[in-house]
C-alpha cells in the first residue's frame, strides 16, 4: 500500500504542485533524522556504538545522495 498525504488522499505522485512535493520531501528527510536519534538511543550496545550508527546512516544517505545526483 502507498505511503499517503494531504490527509490520506493523495499518493506523492498526486500531489498537486512542486510546493506540496517538497513539503512531503522535507519532512521526510527529517523523519529519517529523528529515526537516526531513536536509533542512537535504543540501539547502541558495547558492539555498536552512537558513533557506529551515525556513520552507518550518514553511508547510507551518502549513497542516496550520490543517486540523485546521477538522475537525468
């Protein structure tokens, strides 16, 4: 099932303008921070520290960044 916005009415696709679009873009960039934060908080053990996880979703966004970068 599609991830829904504006009230579950619309799928990202049908949002209606570039405004909306990057709303949604944005916030969820910045639930990606805050389940960064809950996993530093909850998922930090002796074998993997705070440092562990920040590098390990810092890598992964770096690899999405290098995505969108090559887009045509």
């Amino acid at each position: 099932m599609a991830r829904r916005h504006r009230n579950d009415t619309a799928t990202y696709r049908e949002l209606p303008n570039y405004r909306d679009r990057v709303k949604s873009f944005n916030m969820t960039v910045n639930k990606l921070v805050e389940y960064t934060r809950v996993q530093a908080e909850i998922d930090t053990t002796p074998r993997r520290s705070v440092d562990d996880i920040k590098e390990a979703r810092i890598m992964t966004l770096r690899r999405a960044i290098t995505r969108i970068g090559q887009l045509t």
